[in-house]
C-alpha cells in the first residue's frame, strides 16, 4: 500500500514538471517570436505611443546575409571608388520597400507589368571594382550585430535635403514600416525626428538603437557654451549670421540645432553622419564652413563615436529623357556638361564645383594635422552616384507629388538605398579591426 502510494506520488511529480518544462518552453518561444517586435495597428484609447519608443513593425522577410570577408580599415578609402552598376533582378526584388516613402507612391509613367516588375532605377546594383573591398548590402540583422559590436546605439544624420532622403532610405532598408506623415511633404516631423529600433531577439539580451536626422543645410551650429546662454534663442531655425551672406549661399535656408542633441547623448557610442555643399556658391566659402566643422568636431567629438563626412553628389542634366541608364564612367558625365555649355543648370546650381568640395575635405580630413585628432572618415558616394542619371525625381518615372524637373534627388527607393549600403560596409570594416 504504501509501495503503491509512492509510485503514485511520483508519478503525479513526473507530470507535473513534464508540464512546468512545457510551459517554460512555450513562454520562450513566444518572446522570442519576432511577433513580438511588431507595432499593433490598434493604439486603444491611450492614442498613438511615443514613436521614439515604439517598435516599428518589420515587414522585410529577407534573411541576413553573412558579410563574410569585408576587409579593413583601408578599404574605407577604396570602396565605391572604381566599378559599374550592372543589371540584377535578383537585387531588385529584395530592394522594395515595404511600403513607400511619403510622396513616393504614385507614378505616372511607370505601372508594374510582368516584364517590368520594379522601376528601372531599382534594378541595378553596384560592383566594386576592389574585390578585396567588397559593398555589402545592408538589411537590419547585419546592422544590428555591426552596431553592437561597435558599442554604437545612436545613428545622427545631418545636413541638407539630400541628407534628409538619405536618413529616408536608411529607416526603409532596414525593412520597416512607417507611418506616412512623419516622412511626407515639410511636416515638423519631415526636418527633425528620432526613431528606436529593436533589433531581433537572438540572445536574452536584446539591443536597439537610435536612428535620428536633423536638418542642417550648413552642418554647423552654436558652441555649446553659446547655446546654453542663449536657451529658447538658441534652438532658433536661422542660420548663423556668419554664413548667411549672399556670396555663401541662397538664402532661406535652414539649420536646426543639432550639436547639443549630438554632445549630450547619453549611453553607446554615437555614429554621426554629416554633410554640406550642395547650397554653397564658391571654394572658398565651403572650405570655411568645412573648417568650422571640423574644429566643432575637435572640441565636443566624444570618445569612441563614429563620425563620417558624406561627400557632395551633383544632379544630372536631361534626367527627364526615356530610357535613361546609368553612365558607365565618369568621362561621360563630364562629356555631357561640357556640351550643354556655361548656361546649363550644371553650372547655375554649382554642381561642377562639387568636386572641388570634396577633394578640399578629403585633404584636410587625411592630413597630417588630423594625425593627432579623432579621426573623420570619408563616406565617399560621388564616385557611385555621379555614374546614376537615372532615378531622379524629376525623371521621366513622373512621381506624381514631385517636382517636374528636380535633377539632384532622387526616388526611393533608388540610388540613395546604396549610400546606406556603403556605410554598413564601411562600418563592418571598422568592426573588423
């Protein structure tokens, strides 16, 4: 009896911690589910959450892909120098996005056919002619583990419109799903916004980061000390009186503060992204904006950040035209500004003096002087994105909200998503040291 007892007793232990492993399975499964991450439609009664907070839901169902061999530090200065762009339509069906960018979502001079899936400047990719530098296209799984092995939990982007599209197309390669107002037309939201991402859950410690833009045709602002002592003056969307001059550039522009949101950060590491030229009017004026940079960079750049300069790119002439392809050099690029003359509007909007912009950076930032600072790295897309004349705004694609004959934007998706590329691959060098 009391055998029996025993026997029974044990076996209703057994099935009891049977149902405990199960139900313990079970639970973390479930918060390993990447359900787990996605935004619910419905915001109740409270209203819409603070989007700083939430997690945007993540519609890619691309799988990362392994970097394999990226190689160093000396591929920052090689990659996306010498190539060609090359028809792929594998690529292009992995670089939709899950949903389109504010007013890029109606064409009238593309519809989807069989033959002809995705708009043409969506199709091509870019090949390196360094195979030891090779350009690894970004998803979120990759630049998740690249930013944690920096120790890097914020993304800045600044500078201009150009900027501005491109901290666009970083949120959309990443594969998430966004609300339209934030990223349409010239809403608040649209010049200075901030978003969290959760990163997938592979381990039980999860990491997220920041992805945030600030617009700043100039990249500059206020020493710190000057902020402070301004307060409500100092968060002011002018301009610095300085740089304001009619010889430096077209007026009404904006600079929004951004040097504060950058020093003050607390936590990771930051990776600030910045840049200006495309509304400077000579060398002389970009050298001087270029150098206050720099030296804000020397005074508040914090140990450990990332900061990279992201070159000019100019627009293109004739990007209205049918059937435009990317060119297949630079020499043809410059065969075609010398044959539209001084008139053009290669030269009424500089963009003959770009060059010259980025050649003056590269030479100040690989200088000996730079030898005892913190280093500034060169994100060099000019040589990539001069060769696409192809994908413009103002192409012959007719995005339907945008304007007829803008030549220097371009369409998102499109030649941009490659600069988010190069930045990954270049950070996955910098992880490899």
């Amino acid at each position: 009896m009391i055998v029996a007892n025993n026997l029974s007793a044990a076996i209703i232990f057994a099935c009891f911690l049977l149902f405990v492993l199960a139900a313990n399975f079970g639970w973390s499964r479930r918060r390993s589910s990447p359900n787990t991450r996605q935004l619910s439609s419905a915001f109740g009664q409270t209203g819409p959450p603070d989007p700083k907070t939430i997690e945007w839901k993540v519609t890619s169902s691309i799988p990362h892909q392994p970097a394999g061999n990226v190689g160093g530090e000396q591929c920052l200065s090689l990659r996306g120098q010498s190539g060609e762009w090359v028809r792929d339509m594998d690529y292009a069906a992995t670089a939709q996005y899950a949903s389109p960018v504010g007013k890029f979502s109606t064409f009238h001079g593309f519809q989807p056919t069989p033959k002809n899936p995705y708009r043409a400047a969506t199709t091509y990719r870019w090949v390196d002619e360094s195979g030891s530098c090779p350009l690894v296209v970004a998803d979120l799984g990759g630049m998740c583990s690249v930013l944690e092995s920096l120790g890097v939990d914020r993304i800045l982007i600044v500078g201009d419109s150009l900027s501005r599209y491109f901290a666009w197309s970083l949120w959309k390669v990443l594969g998430f799903d966004d609300p339209t107002p934030t990223f349409g037309g010239r809403a608040p939201g649209c010049h200075n916004w901030e978003r969290m991402v959760q990163c997938p859950s592979s381990s039980t410690r999860r990491f997220r980061f920041t992805v945030a833009f600030t617009a700043n045709d100039l990249a500059i602002d206020w020493p710190l000390e000057e902020q402070r002592q301004q307060g409500d003056e100092a968060e002011s969307a002018d301009c610095r009186d300085e740089f304001m001059t009619e010889g430096t550039m077209q007026a009404g522009r904006m600079c929004l503060p951004w040097l504060r949101k950058y020093a003050e950060h607390v936590g990771g590491r930051t990776l600030l992204v910045a840049n200006t030229g495309p509304h400077i009017k000579s060398q002389d004026d970009f050298a001087r904006i270029f150098d206050e940079f720099v030296a804000l960079m020397d005074r508040y750049q914090k140990p450990g950040d990332i900061v990279m300069w992201r070159t000019n790119v100019p627009g293109h002439l004739d990007c209205d035209k049918p059937d435009v392809r990317p060119y297949s050099s630079i020499a043809e690029y410059k065969q075609d500004i010398e044959a539209a003359g001084p008139r053009s509007s290669a030269h009424r909007y500089m963009w003959t003096s770009f060059n010259g912009y980025n050649q003056y950076a590269k030479q100040v930032l690989e200088g000996p002087k730079r030898r005892t600072s913190a280093p500034i790295h060169m994100l060099d897309v000019y040589p990539m994105t001069i060769l696409r004349k192809d994908g413009h705004v103002g192409g012959a694609e007719k995005c339907e909200d945008c304007k007829a004959m803008d030549c220097l934007h371009y369409i998102l998706p499109g030649p941009i998503d490659w600069w988010v590329h190069l930045m990954y691959s270049n950070l996955l060098s910098l992880a490899s040291q």
